[in-house]
C-alpha cells in the first residue's frame, strides 16, 4: 500500500516549490536589475562579465546624452543671444545709414549717435552673458596664420629648389604691426648669412621642405612632419642658416605680436594657441615663448631646448597668466640656435578657452561663437558725415560675421542632435541585449516550472488514485 506519508509526495512538493522560487527571482531581476546578477547567481560569470560591462557602457552612454542635451541648451542660448546681437547691429546699421545724410544738422546725428553708443553697450554686455555659470560666448583677441603675406621666390643658390614650384617661397615681411627682433649674437660665428632664414622668416611649407630635400619626396629632412603648418609658416630654421660654408653662424632673433588690447577681460582667462614643429639637437639651442602685459616686464611660459623632446606636429595651448585689470599684452617667440635644426609655428590665436563636451572617447569642440567687439565711440561714431559712412562699412562686415557664427551655431546643433540619436540608437541596443540575457533566464525557469508542475499534477492524481485504491480494500476487509 503506498503511504500518504510517501517520500515521493515530499520530493514533488519541493521539486515545484523550487521551481516557482526560481521563477519568481526571475521575475524579480527582470523587473528591478539588469540581469547580471542573475547571470552570477548561476555561475557563469563570463556571461555576467559582458552583461557587467554593457550595463555599464549603457549608463555611461545615458550620462553622455544628458551631457549633449546640456550643449544643445547652451548652443541655443546662444542663438538666441545671436539674434538679439544681429538686430542691434542690423539697427546701428541704419542710423549710421541715416547720419551719412550730409543734409543732416550736428544736433540731428548727436542725437542718432548717442542711440547708436547706447546701444554698442549693449551688444558689449550680450558678449559677456553666462548660461548656468559658463560664458555663452568667447573673445578672440588676435589670429593670424600668415597666409596673406605675399611671398617671392628664392634668391640664394643655397636654396636651390628641388622641386620647381610658382616662385611663391618666401618672403622677410611680417604682418601688419608685427615685428621681428635681431639679438646682437645673431649672424655671428662665420659663415655667410642667408637671406631666405636670416632671423623668423615666412615660407610656403611646401617651398621649405623641398629647399631641405636633398632628393624628390624625401621630406626635408622632417620637415614634410609638420601638416598642421599649412600655407604660409613663420620659420626660424638654424639648420639652413648655415649652408653657405657650414661655419656655424648663430641665429639668435624674436616674432613678436602687436600689442594685443584685451581689456575687460577676466583675470587667468586667456590662452595662447598655436601649431607648432620643433626638432630638437643636443647643444645651445633654446625656444622661449614670451609675454608682457602693459609695457611691463617680461615672463617665459614655455622653454624648450637641447634636451626637449622632437614635436614636429603639435598643437601648443599655453595659459598666459592674464593678471587683473591688464589692457594689452604682446607675445614673442624667441629662438637661438647654431645648425640645430628648427623651429616653425601657424595659426596663432589669443583667446579665451573653449567649451569643450565629452562624446563616447573624445572631447566635442562646440563651436565657438564670439559677438565681434566694436571699437569704441572715438573710432566708431556718427558725429561726421565721413564717420558715418565708415561706421556703415564696418557694421556691414560686422553683420557679415555674425551671419557665419549663426551658420557655425546651424551646424553645431545638428551635429549635437546627431550625437545624441547615436548614442540613443547605441542605448537601446544595449538594453535590448541586456533584457535578452534575463528573458532568457526566465523562460529556462518558466520551463522547469512547467515540467516539474505537470510532474507534480500526476503525481497528485497518482496519490488521489491510492488513497481511493486504500479506502476501498478497506471497506472490503471490513
């Protein structure tokens, strides 16, 4: 007779109690976690390795799209703060437009000019509004990449072209206010100077890797290294100073800036920024970068020599250590050498930082808008006929600017947009990968559940079946 008390009903019980625990902690993960620690709890833990690692990438990934949705805040800020800009200029436009009328009496144009001054304060005042602490817009107080500068072929037989170009080489001529500095070293130590690198020069890079080459495409000895440099490069090349006579002649001389106005702005807020190609060799040859603020006294924040490493294709971004209250300040780069090689820089910019966004495994440059600084009412003013006019040529470039920053702001925003469908496209995947690992957990339980109930269904009816079995053999005994 099979007992009630039968081990086989106590091994059923447990058997689909277990299986509904199992489901339930299932259920549970699914609901609550992101299916790792379930992949763990059944000891695979290759599996919940990757699981660990793609929650992570997909919370990441989240963090990044809140970072993007910030930008997106902060470039339409500054959008909106760029129209206002355009209309304010846009209206100085025309009473500059109104006060060229040379039938207009003085007290009539003193009264559009005192409009017009009201409002230059105000376009100054948008160019220092904030969104949640940070600037909307940055100043840019000097560019130059040289690239203007009319060059002219080579004169010396040293420098004897290997590739034939347009006769547009070289040229000795700063820019406008720009000054180079001879030391009294310099040109001394023998040898004959060479007027294509006697001191900084200017050089098609083209032009300065083939005077180098000693064979078609072999570089310049490096020189081809420097792709920042394009166009027109300043150059302060000690190495082909000395090709006439190899006698050691020593250049010793500075590129100056003109004096930079950057006044209002805040103390330690500017930056220095330029590409640069340096190629060092053991001995006395130093490269400084300078700079003075007011006329005053000069500081050195940033040394290389001998012992420096090569750098022939850098982008440099240096802090000046603007102090408070400076108005101008001027940058020199100061170099000396005896055939050491070179030094070579482009696209020099004085600036405030950019706003920069993290995107996946890089920094997002936003672009950086800047509303154009108009000069002050001693130079721009309505008081003339003759002021007039020029104030409406200067606005009109004016506008012109602000039209291509609301281009750059166009672009900016649909590339942040762009960014931010990626990463949702890439979160999704994620989850749906994550989700995938616990519905697979779950249906292995729904169907351990389902075996181990219909176990347990027959089983019952087997026990129901014996205890009727029972209770008929004993109504025949008795």
């Amino acid at each position: 007779m099979l007992s009630p008390t039968a081990p086989v009903y106590g091994n059923l019980a447990s058997a689909t109690s277990r299986a509904m625990a199992g489901l339930q902690r299932s259920v549970g993960l699914a609901l609550q976690g992101d299916g790792s620690e379930k992949v763990l709890d059944n000891g695979d833990g290759g599996q919940h390795i990757y699981s660990s690692r793609l929650g992570s990438q997909v919370k990441s990934k989240q963090a990044q799209i809140t970072s993007l949705q910030n930008a997106v805040s902060f470039s339409q800020s500054q959008r909106g703060a760029l129209t206002v800009a355009m209309s304010i200029f846009d209206r100085m436009g025309e009473l500059a437009v109104l006060a060229a009328d040379p039938i207009l009496s003085a007290s009539d144009r003193k009264n559009l000019d005192l409009e017009f001054n009201e409002l230059r304060n105000l376009s100054d005042q948008i160019g220092k509004q904030r969104f949640n602490g940070q600037k909307l817009y940055r100043r840019s107080y000097l560019k130059e990449n040289f690239d203007d500068l009319s060059l002219n072929p080579f004169v010396s037989a040293t420098e004897e072209i290997v590739m034939s170009g347009d006769g547009t080489d070289w040229t000795s001529s700063p820019p406008s206010q720009w000054t180079m500095q001879k030391a009294a070293a310099h040109g001394t130590g023998g040898g004959t100077v060479i007027p294509e690198f006697d001191g900084w020069t200017f050089m098609d890079s083209e032009s300065w890797q083939n005077t180098a080459a000693e064979t078609i495409g072999d570089g310049g000895q490096n020189r081809n290294l420097f792709t920042k440099g394009t166009g027109v490069v300043a150059v302060a090349d000690s190495d082909e100073f000395d090709d006439d006579g190899y006698a050691g002649i020593q250049l010793d001389s500075a590129l100056s800036t003109p004096s930079i106005d950057i006044s209002g702005a805040e103390a330690n807020t500017i930056f220095l920024k330029y590409d640069s190609s340096w190629r060092q060799e053991a001995g006395a040859h130093v490269g400084k970068v300078i700079v003075s603020f007011d006329g005053g006294a000069s500081s050195t924040i940033l040394q290389l020599d001998g012992a420096s490493p090569d750098g022939y294709d850098e982008s440099v971004e240096l802090a000046v250590n603007n102090p408070t209250g400076a108005s101008s300040m001027q940058v020199s780069w100061d170099y000396s050498g005896r055939n050491n090689w070179w030094w070579a820089i482009d696209n020099i910019e004085v600036a405030e930082s950019k706003q920069e966004v993290f995107v996946d495994d890089h920094s997002f440059d936003l672009e950086n808008i800047e509303v154009p600084r108009l000069p002050d009412s001693s130079a721009l003013n309505l008081l003339t006929s003759d002021s007039a006019s020029s104030a409406v040529s200067t606005l009109t470039s004016f506008v012109e600017k602000l039209g291509d920053q609301k281009a750059l702001l166009g672009s900016n925003l649909t590339e942040l947009e762009f960014s931010i469908d990626r990463l949702n496209s890439q979160v999704m995947a994620g989850q749906v990968s994550l989700d995938r690992m616990t519905d697979a957990e779950m249906a292995e339980d729904m169907v351990r559940l389902s075996r181990d109930k219909i176990v347990s269904e027959g089983s019952i009816a087997l026990m129901t079946q014996a205890r009727g079995i029972n209770q008929n053999l004993m109504n025949i005994l008795l």
